[in-house]
C-alpha cells in the first residue's frame, strides 16, 4: 500500500499510525484496539478523533447511565480501555466501528475468544490473564449492544473524515507492473483484512496490501479498471489505483455501509447506508456532493439495502430497506450538480425487495424478498410486470444468464432450499429447479464455458463441494469435494475463461484453480480467509456469466 507517515501503513504489516497521530495504542488503551482486524484502522484525523470524542462523551456516558450494572461495568472499562481508539461513540478511530451492525459477521464466540487471546500478527494483545471470563463476557454484550440515542453521521462528519493518500499529479498513467491489466484478480481476504492482486495469466500474486475493516466482497471497477473503489461494513470507502498498486483517498461515508456503487467513468460514486438512513453521493476523487435521507412516499424512514449501476441506463438504481420502493438516480443530467439528478425516480412496488438481478439491458429488474416472493419490474414503465416463482430465499443478486436453444435464460441460487432455479427471460417462467446438495450462495460460469459453478456454502454438510451444471441438459454432472467442514465457495473465471478459481475460505485457506474443461485442480495459493475474488475484464464488461 504506501509506507509510514503518509498512509499509516508498511507495506504488507499492521497499522502503526494514522495520519496526526504517530503513535500505536499502547498500555490500557491497546484494549480492543485492533479487535477483528489485522489493517482494521480507521484513518480519522486527530482533530477529526479529538473533536468526535468530546461530542460523544455525553452519548455514551447517558448510554452507561441507562442498563444494568453489569452492562454498566463493561461501558466503564470500554470507556477505560477502548475509546481511545474505537472512539467514545464506539464509531471508529484508529480501531474499527465497535456497533452491532458494524459487527454482524462477528460471533460472539469469536469475539471472545479475541479478547482474550489476541490475534496473531496484528496489535490486538490477548487480555485472558488480566480479564475474568464474565468480564470478557461482559465486553462482547457491551459491544453488541445498540448506541442509544442512535449514532449520527452528518454531511460535516463525512468531510472531515476525508483522506488523501496520494497526489493523483504523482501517479503513473502505465500500469507498474508486466501482468494483462485486464486479466487481473482482487482477492478479498478477510483472515488478516488484506486484498491481494492475482496476475490471471500467470496464476500468480503481484502485490498484497491491507483493507479495512470488514471489506464488502464486491469491489467496484472504472475507466477501464484502472481504478477500484472499495466500500467496508463500517462505512470507509477507499479508492485503489491498480495500475499504480496505491491507495489513493478514502472518505467514510456512514457509520453502516451496505455496499457501494461506481459509474463506468469513475465520475460519480454511490453508498448505500443502512446506518444513517442514508445514500451518499460523490464525486469520483471522493468529495461528498450530497447524502440524501431515504424516506418513503408515506414518510418512513428505511435502510438502504443495496445500490447497483445501472450502466445502459447512465443511472444508478437502489434497492430499500424497509419500504416498498425503488429509486433511481440517473448521472446524466447536465443540469443538475455534478450530472446527478436532485430527486430520484421512485417506483412504488408491492412489497419490500432487497436482493435484485438486472436483465443484460438493465430495462427489467428482477427482485425478490425476504419472504420468498419476487416479482419483475419495468424500470421505464415504473412498474411490476410479472410474479416470479420463487420459493424459500431466492439470491437473485447471484444470478447469471446463457443461451440455450435460442432462449435467454437466468439461474439464481436459493439461501435456504437446496436448489438452482432456472427461468427463462422471454416469459418469466421457471424452466428448471435443480437439485443440489444444499443451500448455496453462489452460482459462476463464463460465456465460453459449457459448464456453471454452484456451491452449498449455506449447508453445514455440503459447503465443501462444488458442483459443476451442464447450461444445456441443467443436469449436475461433476462434484469438487473439498475437506469436510471446510468451505469451498466463489468460483470466478479468467479473461479468457481457461481456469475457474474457486475460494477455501478459511483462515489458512486458498485459491483453488481449476482447469474449466477438465474440471481438475491446477494450483492452489495460500490466502488468509479469501471469500471473493474479482476479475477486471468480466466485471466491465459485465460477462455474463458472473454477477455485477
């Protein structure tokens, strides 16, 4: 990444500074200070730190006031030992965010088992000989439990929380490195908070450098891949130029961020927030040019699920949370700030859709809910079209498309049934519903591949096999059997749709490449915990065989 003074990292170690403040947490303050995370930092100015705190104190001393004595004991010893880098609002400072939603991938078993041992090779000390286990215990609660009043993170928050790294003037207009640009992997490794640059062609790493805290497993690529635009569960956005290997600027954005969306230009950037209820705007060098609060036509608040871009259309579309719309911001409109429209386009729907899949034109939007129904909506017309057959918990957002026998059709993996549901585009009818071995979260193939890839990683028996799809007969006609207990998920192609690289996604886990016709493994790379990883070429130009 960048070294020292200027970044706060060395290149491929832990954080040793943030930008003012050239110090680690040491003594009681090192309590909690890099809890979860290897690269877990918060790059908040010193002033920006010191003035948070100050403001806060008042929020989370009524907040210890106001529970038990024993949740008031560990709110006493957050305050001793933690606030100094997780902030007195628990919102982040040179530690991560320490909230609920800021720590949903967390277990509490883990979380205990950090706080008293430590994590190897990261600042966090292990507290076991110093802690009691109901103190311990005590701290997980305290750190699960939701900030009363609720966290704000306002416009002037999220300027001043704004880094720059690099002078753009500094940087290359070559890519450093000999690898195809277009042929590159980002790998996601969430075991040490790292993200590698796999070469495709090579089947090799090139560089390795730390993320934040709780990454988003999907970055987001512009101007032709050169730049790669981050978003973590605690709200940081960070803009990476890969042909220079450097992170550039980071802003954060919420306090709970869903995921982030980027126009194929770099201009323009969106963030989806479940906490504030908010989407953000920004421009691409990440200056905010405004957060709209997302309420409803009846005026309820919601969370903003998901934001996606919708390239063909020049716009970006946003799922919500918790009412019954969905908005559209187009990034053409040369007449308002920055080309981004001022009012979204809503569509009233029938019922709440969090997860959704784009037809290749982006006219269609196929979403589903929580409840197990989906529907199909005309984006232009603004309205629901059709129902959707869907049973259990349809991840749509996993969809991929193919060609067979003349037709277009979509296949989707279910969260809770152990099936592929295959629906042909013309109609919206379910062709097929193929039997796998369990609930699966991913489904992967490429246009040049006669085969789709689908895990059961939802399934406590099955999440280590793969199992290999015939597009036309949508038989399963291969399994990979990994180590039992062991997940093996994620499977993305190369450019060239040679080798299908599958994630072990455990702490000493591993890239998995598969040769894509013999189905039979080629490599393995040790990675910390990989749970994605992302080819530039299919992602812009959008291949249809992986998810965008």
């Amino acid at each position: 990444m960048h070294a020292g003074p200027e970044t706060g990292l060395a290149p491929g170690r832990s954080p040793i500074a943030a930008p003012g403040r050239r110090r680690r947490c040491r003594g009681a303050g090192r309590f909690l200070a890099l809890l979860l995370a290897g690269a877990a930092t918060s790059f908040l100015p010193a002033q920006v730190q010191a003035r948070q705190a100050a403001a806060d104190a008042p929020l989370a001393a009524a907040a210890s006031d106001a529970v038990a004595a024993p949740a008031t004991d560990a709110a006493k010893s957050y305050e001793r030992h933690c606030a100094v880098c997780h902030g007195a609002d628990r919102l982040g400072g040179m530690g991560p965010a320490l909230l609920p939603e800021s720590l949903a991938r967390l277990r509490r078993p883990e979380a205990t088992a950090v706080i008293a041992d430590g994590r190897p090779a990261t600042q966090m000390p292990g507290f076991g000989s110093l802690l009691s286990k109901q103190q311990i215990a005590a701290l997980v609660d305290w750190i699960h439990t939701p900030v009363v009043p609720e966290p704000r993170w306002s416009d002037d928050d999220i300027r001043a929380s704004r880094v720059q790294h690099v002078d753009p003037a500094t940087l290359s207009d070559e890519p450093v490195f000999s690898a195809d640009p277009l042929n590159l992997f980002l790998v996601v490794e969430t075991g040490d908070h790292h993200v590698s640059v796999l070469d495709g062609d090579r089947l090799e790493p090139i560089h390795r450098f730390p993320s934040r805290f709780a990454l988003h497993g999907g970055p987001k690529f512009a101007q032709q891949g050169r730049y790669v635009f981050f978003g973590s569960r605690d709200g940081w956005v960070s803009k990476f130029d890969l042909w220079n290997l450097k992170v550039v600027a980071e802003i954060r954005a919420g306090i709970n961020t869903r995921n982030v969306a980027v126009s194929p230009d770099g201009r323009h950037v969106a963030v989806a927030n479940y906490l504030p209820h908010t989407l953000v705007l920004l421009d691409g060098d990440l200056n905010l040019v405004r957060s709209i609060a997302v309420t409803g036509e009846d005026g309820h608040s919601s969370r903003v699920s998901a934001v996606y871009d919708a390239t063909p259309r020049r716009s970006f579309v946003a799922a919500l949370k918790d009412v019954p719309e969905v908005w559209e911001i187009p990034y053409d409109d040369e007449t308002a700030k920055g080309g981004l429209a001022s009012e979204p386009r809503r569509t009233r729907l029938e019922q709440v859709l969090d997860d959704f899949f784009f037809t290749q034109d982006y006219a269609y939007l196929m979403g589903a809910s929580r409840e197990g129904a989906g529907q199909v909506v005309d984006l232009d017309a603004r309205r629901k079209v059709a129902d959707l057959a869907l049973d259990g918990m349809p991840h749509l957002g996993s969809g991929i498309t193919w060609q067979r026998d003349g037709r277009t059709l979509m296949a989707s993996t279910n969260l809770k049934s152990a099936e592929v549901t295959v629906i042909d585009l013309a109609d919206w009818s379910v062709v097929e519903r193929i039997p796998i071995r369990g609930p699966g979260f991913f489904l992967r193939s490429h246009g040049s591949s006669p085969h789709a890839f689908v895990d059961s990683m939802m399934s406590p028996d099955a999440r280590h096999i793969l199992q290999v799809i015939d597009k036309q007969t949508l038989k399963v006609v291969r399994e990979i059997v990994g180590e039992p207990g062991k997940t093996l998920a994620h499977v993305e192609f190369t450019r060239d749709g040679r080798y299908a690289l599958a994630s072990l996604s455990e702490t000493d886990g591993a890239i998995v490449v598969y040769d894509a016709l013999s189905l039979e493994e080629v490599k393995r790379l040790p990675m910390k915990k990989p749970i994605g990883k992302y080819n530039v070429w299919n992602k812009i130009s959008r291949e249809e065989g992986t998810s965008h």
